[in-house]
C-alpha cells in the first residue's frame, strides 16, 4: 500500500476533460504493460450524483421520481452517448488486459436528444434557454474497443423504464 504522501504525488489517473460530460481514463492493468488511454461520455447506473455536477440521468431520475419537471436546454436536440456503468467497467478491464495504446472509445452505439431523454421519463418538460458553448453532436470512435470484442449490452432505455416501473 502506498504511503499517505506518495499517494498525494501521484497524478490521479482519472481526469475530468474541457467537456464536463466527457471523462479520460488512463492507467495500466499490471505493470508490464504500458499505459492507455480511454474516453467514455454520459456514465449512468448506480452509484450516481445529481446536483451541480450530477449526470444527466441521475438529475432526470431524481426529479422524476419527486413530481418535478425535468428542465431541458434548449433547443433540447442536442444528442448525447449514454452509456452503463457495468459496460465502461467491462471495457476498461479489456483494455487494460489486451489494449495497446491510446484513444479507445468506450460507449453505446446509440445517442439520443436530451429531449427524447427526457422524454423517456414521461415527466412534465419545461424548456430552459439555451447555454452558450452547448454541445450538439455526440461522436466517439469505439473502433479500437470493438476490435477487442467489446461492445455496450445495456440500454438507457431500458433502465430509464425500469426507473419509470418502480424497478429501480
């Protein structure tokens, strides 16, 4: 284990990106190999934040699940990957086992509008004015991941409408 102050030298291996909906992992699952480096957009699962810096899911659920509407940017088109905590883990585990590196992607094959998010919840949407810098696309190259055999087996769909089930 290591000490209290090489912990405090040592650079986190995970760091937050310009996109605050995007997070680059780096590191090595063993020592003989060397370091890669993974993007991943739009985590959701268990385990989730709301508030300030909450992901969009858990700020939906949430709201949801006290009655409120759910505030949409507009123009509420704006597509974003989301994808399954268990998925990123899963990834990041063979990457780190059989990558070589840098720039594997990690996300599901789908994006969706903020909108159609919200949608999903069947909650009441109130549209928000729209914040400068808003990002419209969502674009991640899962090629070098796909190549190692992964790919994303949970949907965004399907675990908004177990939220929206009681189910979770």
């Amino acid at each position: 284990m290591a000490s209290a102050a090489t912990r405090a030298r040592t650079p986190s291996p995970r760091r937050p990106t310009p996109s605050s909906s995007e997070t680059t992992a780096t590191g090595t699952a063993c020592r003989s190999r060397s370091p890669t480096s993974t993007t991943f957009y739009n985590v959701y699962g268990p385990g989730e934040r709301a508030g300030t810096y909450g992901t969009l899911i858990e700020i939906f659920r949430q709201r949801f699940l006290a009655g409120e509407e759910l505030p949409v940017t507009s123009p509420g088109t704006q597509q974003r990957i989301f994808t399954h905590v268990d998925d990123i883990v899963d990834g990041l585990l063979l990457i780190g086992e059989h990558g070589e590196g840098d720039e594997f992607g990690l996300g599901a094959s789908e994006s969706f509008s903020i909108l159609e998010v919200a949608e999903m919840f069947g909650s009441p949407i109130v549209m928000q004015p729209e914040a400068r810098g808003n990002r419209m696309t969502a674009k991640l190259d899962v090629t070098k991941s796909t190549a190692l055999g992964w790919s994303a087996t949970n949907s965004v769909r399907d675990y908004i409408a177990g939220i929206v089930a009681g189910e979770s």
